[in-house]
C-alpha cells in the first residue's frame, strides 16, 4: 500500500477511471496506471471536466501530523541527594551501550561527609564492644550476689530445723533433767533430817547436824520449784520467742534472695538497653555510611541499556529548565538530565481532530511519512489513542485534539529516525469496496439536498444523490445516480443548467422528503455521512473536497445560487440531510424560503430562476 511518495487520498483506486489533475487552474484527465484499455477508451469520450460513475474501491483515509517518539524512553535523572554540579558529560545523540558512562557529578561534598562518618562508625563500634563487655560482668555479678543470697537462705532454713529437731530437745531433756535431780535430791535430804530427827531424839546426833539436813530440805525444795520454774519458761516464753527468731531468720533470707534476683534483672536489662542502643547507634550510623557510598556511587552515572542519548533541556518539555545540560551546570536531586530512547521501536505521536478520534480504533493500518529522513514512508498500526482530547491553548481554545500513537513496524529500518524528528501519518479508517463512486469534485449540495450535474443535451441536470462513505478523494454514491453515467466535476455557469425543480420520486429514493414548507428534508431514516476532516469547508454548491482555483477539476469554481451554509460540513450530516454551520463572516445562515433553492441573503448569480421541486 506504500508508494515511493507519501500516498495522500488524493490519488483513487486503481478501479477509478481516471486522475484528475489541475496545472495552473487548467483540468485535465489521465488514465489511471494499471486501468484496463476499456476504461481509456470509455475515458477518451469524456471531455476534462467530466468524470465517470463506476464501480471501483478506494480507501477511506486521514492524515494527521506529529512527531517521533521512542516507545520505550527511559528518563535518566540524577540520584544524588544533596545539589551538586556536572564534571564529565557524554555528548549529545551519541549511541550508548549498557554500561558506558553518560555523565559525572561532583562527589567534593559526599567524600567530606564519608571521613566524618567513618569516624562516627569506629566510635560506635568502640562503644558497642564497651557494652557487650558491661553485659558480660554485669551476668558475673549477678551470678555471684545469686549465689550468695541462695546460701543465705538455706542456712538458715538448716539453723531453723537445727534448732527444732537438736536445741529445742537437748533444752528440754536439760530442763527436765534439773527437774527430776530436784525432786530426788529434796526426796533424799526429808529421808535424811527425817533419820537425823530420830538420832537427835535419842541424842546420838548433834543439833548442828539435824539444822544442816534442815537446811538442805529447804534448799531442794527451792532447787524443784526452779527447775519447775525453768520449764515453765522456756515452754511459754523463750521457745516461742526462738522460733520467731527463726522463721524471721528464714523470711529475710527468703526475701533478700528475690531482691538479689529482681535487682540482677533490672542491672542486667539497663546493660543490654544500654548494648541495643549502641548497636542501633552503629547500625545507623553503618547504613548512612553505606548511603553515602551508594551516593558517591550515583554520582558516575551509567547507562542501563543500549541507546541514543538525549539532553533533557533539548526536550520540548525542558525548555523551561534552567540553561542547557553542560559541565559545571548545578543539578537537583530527581532532576531529569537526559533520556535514553531506544530508536529501534519509534512511534508517530500525532493529534487528530476529536470529529475523527471515535473512528480510530487500535490496530488500524497506517503509514508514517518522516521529511528528516528523505521523505521516507514507514508501515505501521495504531497503536493506541488518548482517553481525554487535549486543547490548543490560547492559540485556538475550540480546538481540541485526541494523540494517537502508531507504532512503526518493527520490521522497518529506523535507523535515520531520531525522537522529535516531524511525522505525518495517514491512517486507513476503512475501506469501499465495488460500490458506485465519483470524485468528490462532482457531489454538490443545496440546503439539504446532495446532488450531481449531469448531462442533458448540452446543458447538465441536477439529480439528487444519496452519498455514503467517502474519502478525501472519491465519494460513495448509495443511490440516485446508475453505475457508467457521467457527471459534472465543476459548477457550471447559470446558462449551463436545466432550472428545473426535483422530481419528487428522485427525492424520495434518495432519502429525502418535504416539510409542511414543501422543502426538501433527510428522512430520519437516512444514512449518516462520514464525519468531516478538521478544517474541511461546509456544504457548499462547489463540489465535495474542492478548492480555490479555476472552474475545471479540482476546483470549486464560483459559488452559486445552491449555496449552503459556509461554515458546515457535508461529511458531519447525514446522507442528503440538513448540514449547518455558519457564514464566513460568523453569521447564522438563513434558511431558504419554499420554492427557493439558496438563501435570501445570496440571491442567484446570474439572475437564473430558482427551481422548485416537481410533485
């Protein structure tokens, strides 16, 4: 589908019969290469301005301009922190592979900040290796005071059974011993003065005598009460007050060893607060140092792929930036430096009119055309379109514009392809196939009727047309008009044309009617034309796509009587509808009046009378 020069939809099929071309306002008529002879032959009868109706397939198409992109673009943006500045630079569109140095900053400051850091790391690490030592001896002494207070508390668990099972025993068998030595004793010494009575009595044993065996009762008797005595206060008084001292002992043993363990685990817990602390102040102050490494690092840049290196201030988004990308320029961190595209997939960034973005639709064919590269013409599909239309900004605030991007086929050599390098692209919408067409020179319109001149004699009749899709070129006619007849490529003069009105029953298999005025209207039913390309003139009676220039093919002649409104667009209306839109001068159009065929602000030229339609 590619020619050596960039295909526009000004050139049909090869079908069509001929190729209208208009050299200094003069029309001519070629035989298209590659028609058969019939077709020249039938051509040869025609005169130049007059083309044939047939059968014939063309191509439904749209140009749009944009420019180059890379499809994959990789941004390359400085990682350095701190603000720095450039020291080594690649140069601009050189080729890079992966790994090739692109540009370096100034690392002065990162290296300063590295020694005052290395130092805070070896601090840290002197006062870690402190704390793992306190931990170390502060788990000895714990150990140690643990010990101490565990021996504590069983000895005198140990004293307490001592003093029950041993002294209180060996206390009480002395006590009773005291008791029952008392009571024999005293036993003895009444048996004694009781004999010494006698002996006295008799006179055998002195008075001093029987007085010391006295005496000796009464100290017995005393000795009983005591030991009687003794018992009864040790039982009531000093056993109890031992075995409190004991249990008490016991208790502060008890506890003195709780305390000694909780006091452990508090002492303990500071110093391994104490270590973690010190570990985090290393580990952060390591990880800074690794970040400052890291940063000294990113201050080489390197590319991480292959491809075609491009200064971001040379950017139409970095045109704002302040001054170019050179040595000795300050950067920021984040700031985008360059971009790194991979130039072997480029796409065509292109705006389309929003009349025509409902009509894209990803994976249409297309074919890119780039004047950097020698006019080249490139294959590819539309690859996607933008979801919001964009606006021209001051420039023309009503205009708004969907991207489309169509990728270039891989297959193609894109070599001599550069981002930002201008593109035109024209997509192919759709395609007619075998149908009835002419050149859109020939459709003219009047109000809402579209209608071509055609042979009667030697002057040209109107004959109402119903037209489908069409291109920039050819124009589908759906009904109205028999395949082989031949029809009008220019407006003809006043003098030219058969001033009849419209045969009702052309209208009507046209798909027109008449309103309650008795003018021609769409039915509802009627085909919608293919919307209009941006920029396109309204309904007109110079023909479909025609221009400025003289009257011949090609160009649109002088407006005549069955003018429409200036500002519409024929390929926005439906097929033979109603089209509006305004004057040149902003004006609303007026509407003709019944039984006229223009509006009464542009009366016919020439005087000619004004059909009106045939009932």
């Amino acid at each position: 589908m590619l020619n050596n020069s960039f295909r526009t939809a000004r050139v049909a099929a090869c079908s069509a019969a001929f190729w209208i071309m208009t050299v200094a306002g003069t029309a001519c008529m070629l035989p298209l290469a590659g028609c058969d002879d019939a077709e020249a032959r039938t051509g040869a009868n025609l005169t130049a301005d007059r083309a044939m109706a047939r059968k014939q397939s063309f191509e439904i198409t749209t140009v749009a301009s944009g420019q180059l992109e890379a499809k994959d673009d990789l941004e390359i943006r400085s990682k350095v922190e701190s603000r720095t500045s450039i020291v080594e630079l690649v140069k601009e569109g050189t080729k890079v592979k992966a790994g090739d140095v692109l540009l370096v900053l100034s690392a002065d400051q990162i290296d300063k900040q590295i020694i005052d850091e290395t130092a805070r790391v070896q601090s840290s690490r002197s006062d870690l290796v402190s704390a793992e030592n306190a931990v170390a001896i502060q788990e000895i002494d714990n150990e140690s005071r643990l010990r101490k207070a565990k021996l504590k508390r069983d000895l005198t668990r140990v004293t307490l059974e001592q003093w029950k099972e041993g002294d209180v025993a060996i206390k009480r068998l002395s006590l009773s011993l005291d008791l029952e030595k008392a009571d024999r004793e005293l036993n003895r010494a009444k048996d004694r003065l009781e004999r010494s009575e006698k002996l006295f009595a008799r006179e055998f044993l002195s008075s001093e005598e029987l007085e010391k065996d006295r005496i000796a009762v009464i100290e017995w008797t005393k000795a009983l009460e005591k030991a009687q005595k003794n018992i009864e206060v040790y039982n009531s008084y000093e056993y109890p007050k031992d075995e409190q001292t004991k249990l008490g002992d016991v208790a502060d043993a008890e506890a003195e060893l709780q305390r000694v363990e909780l006091n452990n685990e508090k002492e303990l817990a500071v110093k391994k607060a104490d270590l973690e602390n010190k570990k985090q102040q290393l580990r952060l102050r390591e990880e800074n140092l690794a970040k400052l490494n890291q940063q000294k690092e990113n201050t080489v840049v390197k590319a991480p792929r292959d491809g075609l290196v491009v200064y971001a201030t040379s950017m139409e988004r970095g045109r704002f930036q302040d001054g170019s990308l050179q040595v000795g320029k300050e950067v920021t961190n984040n700031e985008q430096l360059m971009s790194l595209p991979d130039t072997s997939e480029m796409v065509a960034s292109v705006k389309v009119h929003e009349s025509l973005a409902g009509r894209i639709r990803a994976g249409m064919p297309a074919s890119i055309k780039v004047e950097a590269a020698g006019g080249k013409l490139y294959r590819g599909v539309v690859e996607s379109i933008g979801v919001l239309a964009e606006s021209n900004g001051w420039r023309d605030p009503n205009l708004r514009e969907y991207t489309v991007r169509v990728h270039i086929d891989k297959d193609e050599d894109t070599s001599l392809l550069k981002p930002s390098m201008r593109a035109e692209a024209q997509i192919i919408l759709g395609r007619v196939t075998d149908s009835i067409a002419v050149p859109v020179q020939a459709v003219f319109n009047d109000g809402a009727v579209r209608f071509v001149y055609t042979a009667d004699g030697s002057k040209f009749r109107r004959v109402p047309v119903k037209v489908g899709r069409r291109s920039d070129t050819m124009a589908e006619i759906s009904a109205g008009l028999p395949e082989s007849t031949a029809v009008l490529l220019r407006e003809p003069t006043p003098g030219e044309v058969i001033n009849t009105g419209w045969e009702l029953n052309a209208l009507k298999a046209t798909g027109y009617k008449l309103d309650e005025n008795g003018q021609p209207i769409a039915e509802e039913e009627a085909m919608p034309m293919t919307p209009r390309m941006p920029g396109e003139a309204g309904p007109r009676s110079r023909p479909e796509g025609g221009g400025g220039g003289g009257g011949g093919a090609g160009g649109g002649g002088r407006n005549r009587q069955n003018r429409g409104p200036a500002g519409a667009q024929p390929g926005g209306a439906p097929s033979g509808g109603p089209s509006t839109g305004s004057t040149p001068s902003g004006t609303p159009p007026t509407a003709p009046s019944p039984g006229s065929t223009s509006p009464a602000a542009n009366p016919p030229a020439g005087g000619a009378p004004a059909p009106k339609p045939t009932l």
